[in-house]
C-alpha cells in the first residue's frame, strides 16, 4: 500500500522549500522517513487551485495537508485539484468543513461545549436585530456570551468584538457583534456565532473573570490556529489541552499552543466518543477545565491538517502516525 505524503505550504520567498513556519515539521518529517511536497498557499486562496498544486508530483496517492488555514470552499478546490492529478487528500472536503467550521461539529459535540448559535451570512454584513434576537434566545436570552465566526474569535479585542457581558442586553450585543464583524471584513468566515460563556480555569488558577484576557494566539495573518501574535502576560488565558486526534484515537495530548509549557491531562473518554461519532479521520479537540472542577468541556474543534503544534513538544508520535495510516 502506498505510504501518506504530507503538502506543506511553500516559502513564499523560496518556492523549494516549506514555509518557515513549517520548516521543521517538513524537516522532522524527512527524519522520520516521511516525504513531503509542497503546496502554493497564495495560489490556494485566490481561486488558483491547479496552479497551486503543480509542485505536487502526478500519481503521488494518498496525502495529507498541514498548512494555514483554508476557508472550506478553497479546501474543496484544493481537494479536486489534487484528484485531478491522481492523488487523494485523505481529509475529505466534506470532512474538512464539518471539523473546521463550528455548525459541522457542533450537534455532535452539543452538551459537551458551550451552547450556541449561529446566524449564517452571505459576506460581511452583521445579522440584523431580529436575528440577533433570536439567536440570543437560542442561547437562553440572557447570561454573558462570547462572539466569533464559524471558525475564529477576535479574542484579542476581547471587550471590543468577543465578549459579550449580558445577552439580555440586546443593544450591547449588536454592537460587539458589529464590531467584530467589521473587522473580521472580508475574512468573516461562514457567519456570526454566539456561544455561552463558561467559567474555565485560568493560567494563574483563576476563575475566569468575564473579560480578563483573550486567549490563544492571534493565529498570524495566514491563519493557522494558534501559534503567532500570542499577547504577553497569560495570567488570564483558560488553560486548554489540545488534543490530537486519528481515526477516533489521541494521538497526541499536549498543552495549547499560547501555554506551551503548561502539563495538562485531560480526561479524554467522553471526548473519544464524540470525536468518533463525528467521524472525520484527523482532528484536533481543544479542551478547558471548567473553574468549578467539575470536569472538562470542549472550546473547540478543528481539522488537524490546520490545527497549530505548540513549540517545545515532540511531534514524531503524531507525524509517524499520519504517514503509516
Ligand atoms: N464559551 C466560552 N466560554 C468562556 N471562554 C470562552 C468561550 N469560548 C471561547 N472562550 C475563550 O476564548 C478563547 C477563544 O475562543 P475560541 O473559540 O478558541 O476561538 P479561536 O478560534 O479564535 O481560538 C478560548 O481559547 C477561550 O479562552
Ligand atoms: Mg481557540
């Protein structure tokens, strides 16, 4: 049987070799006897799929992608034009929207991660104030929220376009939400998400505070999860675990990438059987101590392919794992 490659996007500035940002997953990859091949990110995102995926040899079967962040149609381009050539991304575009986006994985995972709901968009236009409404009863109508799109936050704007401090205050909610969608622009993905805040334990072993901090790291411009622009001082950042998931098995349990020297061991059975029922091969599960200690809840769910792996752990493990699956 043929064995996994891993794409990993191209050095913008050297079309030979991986991104820098990747450069030593490409480069642990190859020690492990992996190979790689690589992929034009730019090319991707301006609706060139073909053109991207020329580097990538015909025939080259089964394959995985690690790189930034897709929107999901891109991703189904990415996919056909891998199919055209004769190889096949082993994450589905099917598969990748229902891990990436928050509706695809949320009625799996509904009771185990904040409730919520969403107002789909057709561009960058905030919901009106009956959606919004509805939507806000959806969610129980009042209590404090947190705002974001189908698939990121603007945590680092944390009281001006994430944090929501009373739901029942409709004006108050419209106008983070508007804000967040302003500067979110172009790059709103999916539409508008409104999710319960939870109480999780925090860096310092705080409660969360409603609004001491964001969280992870901003996720850089090109939008892989977590990894870049973290804001200093993470004494208020819930402590999460980002769990790594192939074919409904951890493969590897490591700290988030903004606490990357943080120990977390999360208890993992009712996640395994939520990652299984959803189904999709390679995911990641990002999980938060509730600050009561009354167990862990889910924040999020991503597609693995594009999921940031925290500097200072060793990945081996989990690249071993993709290319003898
Ligand atoms: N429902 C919630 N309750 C409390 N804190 C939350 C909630 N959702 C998100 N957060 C906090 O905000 C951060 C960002 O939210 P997240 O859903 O992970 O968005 P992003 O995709 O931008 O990382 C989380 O890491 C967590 O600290
Ligand atoms: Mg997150």
């Amino acid at each position: 049987m043929p064995v996994p490659a891993i794409i990993f996007p191209v050095d913008p500035l050297n079309p030979r070799r991986p991104d820098p940002h990747f450069a030593w997953e490409a480069r642990l990859l190859r020690e492990l006897g992996g190979e790689h091949h690589l992929v034009d990110h730019d090319a991707l995102l301006t609706g060139r799929a073909p053109e991207a995926v020329r580097r990538v040899p015909r025939d080259s079967g089964p394959l995985w992608y690690r790189g930034w962040m897709l929107p999901s149609a891109r991703y189904a381009d990415f996919a056909a034009a891998l199919t055209a050539r004769g190889g096949n991304l082993l994450t589905s575009a099917p598969g990748y929207a229902a891990a990436h986006e928050l509706p695809g994985w949320y009625g799996v995972f509904e009771g185990a991660t904040p409730a919520s709901a969403w107002i789909p968009s057709d561009g960058p236009v905030a919901p009106g104030p009956q959606e919004l409404s509805a939507a806000v009863a959806r969610i129980g109508g009042s209590g404090p929220a947190i705002v974001k799109d189908y698939v990121k936050s603007r945590k680092h704007e944390w009281h001006e376009a994430c944090y929501v401090p009373e739901l029942a205050d409709l004006p108050a909610v419209g106008r983070v939400v508007r804000r967040f969608v302003e500067l979110q622009g172009e790059f709103l993905a999916g539409g508008v998400v409104l999710r319960r805040y939870e109480e999780f334990e925090h860096a310092d072993g705080a409660e969360g505070a409603g609004g001491s901090g964001g969280a992870e790291g901003a996720g850089g411009s090109r939008g892989s999860d977590g990894g870049k622009g973290d804001e200093p001082g993470a004494g208020g950042r819930a402590v999460e675990a980002r769990v790594w998931w192939l074919d409904g098995r951890p493969i590897l349990v490591g700290p988030h990438p903004d606490a990357p020297r943080r120990n977390v061991e999360p208890d993992l059975t009712e996640v395994r059987a939520l990652v299984r029922r959803l189904g999709c091969r390679f995911v990641t599960t990002d999980l938060a101590r509730r600050a009561d200690g009354s167990g862990w809840r889910v924040v999020e769910v991503g597609d693995g392919q594009v999921s940031d792996l925290p500097r200072g752990i060793d990945p081996s493990g989990l690249l071993t794992s993709l290319i003898t699956a």
